[in-house]
C-alpha cells in the first residue's frame, strides 16, 4: 500500500468519525414529518388539500423567523382572514378563553362587537406591544383608511424565555409588518418557525401546527374549518390515545418555569361557513377539547385563548344600515363543526411538534425535537397507528 493511499484512508476515517460524532439532535432535524406521514391520522373526518389553515379560502399565513447569535429565538406569525382592507369589511369573531394567564390584546372589543378587524399576529409575549403598534401603522396606512382613528389589533403571545432571552426585545415592527407581507395561501411551514421559533410543548420543542377539516353540508359540497397552533404548553402528552408521555420520559428543559408558569397555547380557528359570531364562540369552546386529547390540563400559569372567524360574510365598517349576510348555519347543524374542529387542533399540535426541530438557545440550553422514531415505537406498542392498523373509517354520519 502507497504511503498516499495510507493516508487517505486515515484522512477519510478522521471524517467520518468526525461526523459521526456530530450532536445526536443534528440526525433528529434531518427527517421531521407531518402526523400522517408516519400513520398518525385524528378522527375521521377528510382534511383538506394542504391539511391546513389555509384550505379555507381567502386565508394566508406568513411567517418571520428571528435568530440572532446564540441567544434571540423568536419569530412572529400573521394569519389574514383574507387579502384586503379587513377594517373596512371585517369578518365576524369570537374568543375564548381557556385559562387567562395571558396577554390577548384586542379581546374586550371582539366580545362586544362579535368581528375583527385586523390581520391576526403571534408573538412573544414582551413583542405585544410592538406588534400592536405594527398593526395600527399597518391598518392606517391602507388605502380608504385614512380617516380612520380606532384600531383594535388582535395579537397574541406565549413565552419563549427559556431559549429565547425576551428581555432583549428583539421583535420589531418592521418584524410583523413582513410577517403580514408574506402571508400566503398554501402550504403553511410547521415546526420551529415564526411565532413557534422559541416555544416549548410537554418538554420537548413546540412550535407551530395546523391541520383542516371538510364539514359536508346538508345537499352537497362542503365548508371547510382549519386550525393553526402555536404550541408552548405543559402536560403528558397522549398521541392517539398512546401515553407517549409516559413511555417516552419527556425531559425537563423548559419546565423551570412551572413556578410562574407552565407556558401557553394559542389557537387560530378559520372557516368559510356562515356562521353567527355566537356560534363561532361555541366553536371555540370545542377547540380546547382538542388541546385536552393531547395531555394539556392547562395550568394555573398557561394562557389558552382560541380565536376563532368566518370568512363567509363582511361587515362594513360604521355603517347604520342592514346588512346582507347569507343565511347562517342553525344551532342544531353545529355538531360536526364541533367535531371538526377537536380534531383539527389535536392534529395541528401534533404537527406543531413532529416537524419542530432541535434549538439551542440562550446559555447554551437545548430543547430537544420529539424522536419520530420513538413516537412510532410506542404508537406501534399501543395499536394506534392508521398505516400498520389498516383501517378505513367511514365518514360520521350526521
């Protein structure tokens, strides 16, 4: 053997034991997938195209991912109803809140009024402020807005502290006004992006999820109903009725944070059923059901809100006079809605954290991403993946 060939063997063993040794979560980021693509399918009920949000028409999400140096994992992520002048044609609206440990701007008057008005951001909870102010500079700056002298903005939060060092301040205006640019219908990135770039879920790297749902109408055709997550919580977390939890040892990272908080869940409901803003509430109620499924018991420190709207009808700004809306769905229709949307934000959560990747934050603190393949192990052990069951469930009849 040449002395050349000698050393390239020994040249080539360097590397591959060099990455070989590369930090076990690099592997984890490599292959992050979807709930179904690895057999985790929620209820029964057909999802749309792109098994999101924005199956409902109209509907974009734009994201803004904020890492900087070794210590900034923040981001922020706007939802718009639909791509237009939303103060002057708002859309009807309803919030709920799970637990109230939180910072919700925009609430009291979507209460009262039953619509919103703005685009929908999600941030980190010392970036409300700022997103506000976004948000107000983003709406007065619209053309047919210009004598406009109210905004209600409608940003949400969770705390990212753990990875992300919040005190620095690090959203910017500029931050949510490209958030809202970039919004787009389509396929919605997942995982640790946006609003979900710092965010932790039963320990292990959260983030953001959707999933849809088709509603079937009573003659023909469908409505269809999409869930977005931003996912920051605590609990055991059940996957199908597996205690993934339980069997995988979730880890403690982030949990110091028990003492004054176990973290929050922000949920974003869309449908283009005509529904009054009192029914859209009692959809949000149901959406917390979904959370439940998946181990959260919401803590006495976690801020769980649900927005939820319908982009079937306008309503035009300060008018006095009647206002056409199609005829809307009856109280004793409302039922597969409420299916509907359990199991879109079961799923979105999952999908919230299947595709979030491994983060190193702040003092080098680590937030591992769940392992697929030990999420497949135990839900194989507990009998409840589609693929390996093989079951073709028929649609719920109503």
């Amino acid at each position: 053997m040449s002395i050349f060939i000698f050393n390239l063997i020994i040249y080539l063993s360097f590397f591959v034991s060099m990455f070989a040794g590369v930090s076990s979560f690099a592997g984890e980021n490599s292959q992050r997938v979807r709930a179904r693509e690895i057999g985790i399918e929620v209820g029964v009920m057909e999802t749309g195209k792109w098994n999101a949000i924005t199956d409902v028409p109209g509907v974009k999400v734009g994201h803004i991912t904020i890492i900087q140096g070794n210590s900034v994992r923040t981001g922020v992520t706007a939802i718009l109803p639909y791509e237009g002048n939303i103060y002057q044609g708002k859309v009807p609206a309803a919030i709920y809140v799970g637990n109230g440990f939180g910072k919700l701007a925009g609430y009291t008057q979507v209460e009262e009024l039953g619509n919103i008005e703005t685009p929908i951001i999600l941030t980190n909870t010392l970036g409300i402020g700022t997103a506000i102010r976004a948000v107000v500079k983003y709406v007065l700056s619209q053309p047919g807005n210009e004598s406009v002298r109210t905004v209600n903005a409608i940003v949400g939060e969770t705390n990212d502290g753990y990875l992300n060092d919040i005190r620095l301040l690090s959203i910017k205006e500029k931050n949510v006004l490209d958030a809202i640019k970039r919004a787009k219908s389509g396929h919605v990135d997942e995982g640790s992006v946006g609003a979900g770039t710092g965010t932790i879920a039963f320990g292990f790297k959260g983030g953001i999820g959707t999933a849809s749902r088709f509603v079937p109408k009573e003659d023909d055709g469908h409505y269809t109903l999409g869930v977005l997550v931003q996912s920051n919580y605590g609990g055991i977390l059940d996957i199908n009725g597996a205690p993934v939890g339980r069997e995988i040892k979730q880890p403690k990272q982030g949990r110091e944070t028990e003492k004054n908080g176990d973290g929050s869940c922000m949920i974003i409901v869309a449908t283009d059923a005509p529904l009054s803003a009192r029914n859209l509430k009692r959809i949000a109620k149901r959406a917390l059901y979904g959370l439940a499924r998946t181990g959260s018991y919401m803590s006495n420190g976690s801020g769980d809100y649900v927005i939820s709207f319908s982009t079937a009808y306008r309503i035009p700004h300060n008018t006095k006079k009647p206002i056409s809306i199609p005829p809307l769905i009856p109280n004793a229709a409302m039922t597969p809605f409420f299916n509907a949307v359990v199991e879109a934000t079961q799923e979105a959560v999952y999908n919230s954290m299947l595709m979030a990747k491994t983060v190193k934050g702040q003092k080098g603190r680590v937030v591992p991403a769940i392992s697929i393949d030990e999420v497949v192990k135990i839900c194989k052990k507990y009998n409840v993946l589609y693929l390996q069951k093989k079951l073709i469930a028929p649609p719920l009849k109503y």
